[in-house]
C-alpha cells in the first residue's frame, strides 16, 4: 500500500524545517528545539509542526515567540525547497505528549515504589546482584 500524499508531504516538511531551523536561521530565541511530527491538512493548505523544547514555562514561551518570528522565513525557505506551487501555511504547536510520557513514568515509578517500598535502582534483598553473589 502506497503512503498517501499528506504523510509523505508531512514527512518531507519535518526534515526540511529541522534543516532550516538548525542552520538557517540565526534567532537566538529558537534555541534548540525538537521537531517531532508534523500534520498537513488535506488540502495541503496547512501544515502544523509539532515542537518540543527542555527547560521550564518561560523558556517555552521564548521559544514560542521566537518561532512565531520566524515563520514567514521559514515558510519561504520551505516553499522554495518543496517546489510546491503553494507552500502551506505553518504553524508552530509545542508537542505536549513529551510532557505527558514523562508525567506517566513518574507516576509508575511512584506506584513501584510504593508497592515495594524502594526505589526502582535499588536490588530487593535476597535477589543476587551482578557480581554473581
């Protein structure tokens, strides 16, 4: 089965934008950041680049802002290398699954530790240890 035009579109816009924003553009707001997917809508009009970035909310807001600087740029820059007759509008969301994964995990290992009553990193008494003992 063939991948349809949009993941495909998607696909290449992920790659492209990275490209970009990693070496084209001298914003020192962006900072580094992660692109983790990308959506284009079906009728190629938009195309939405899903973010993430470490660090805390003001960071975050930074780097919001300064993506919103950028845009018109990248957007050029990325018709320009798509050679698509209309390049799509884009827009920069930050990716909250990240955030959310690492949420998850903690919770797990809080409900570990609880259940056993130590951490995760720490060897039950009685289990042999690396040294064979």
């Amino acid at each position: 089965m063939s991948v349809p035009r949009t993941d495909r579109l998607a696909e290449q816009i992920r790659k492209e934008a990275s490209e970009v924003l990693a070496r084209e553009v001298h914003d020192p707001g962006v900072g580094f950041i992660t692109l983790t997917r990308v959506t284009v809508s079906p009728d190629l009009q938009l195309a939405r680049i899903y973010y993430t970035r470490l660090g805390d909310d003001a960071a975050r807001a930074s780097t919001a802002k300064a993506l919103a600087r950028v845009r018109p740029f990248v957007r050029r820059l990325l018709g320009d290398r798509l050679q698509l007759r209309h390049a799509p509008d884009i827009q920069f969301v930050f990716d909250q699954s990240i955030a959310h994964q690492a949420r998850v995990e903690e919770l797990l290992q809080e409900i570990r530790t609880q259940e056993t009553g130590q951490p995760d990193d720490v060897p039950e008494p009685g289990t042999p240890d690396d040294s064979g003992r």
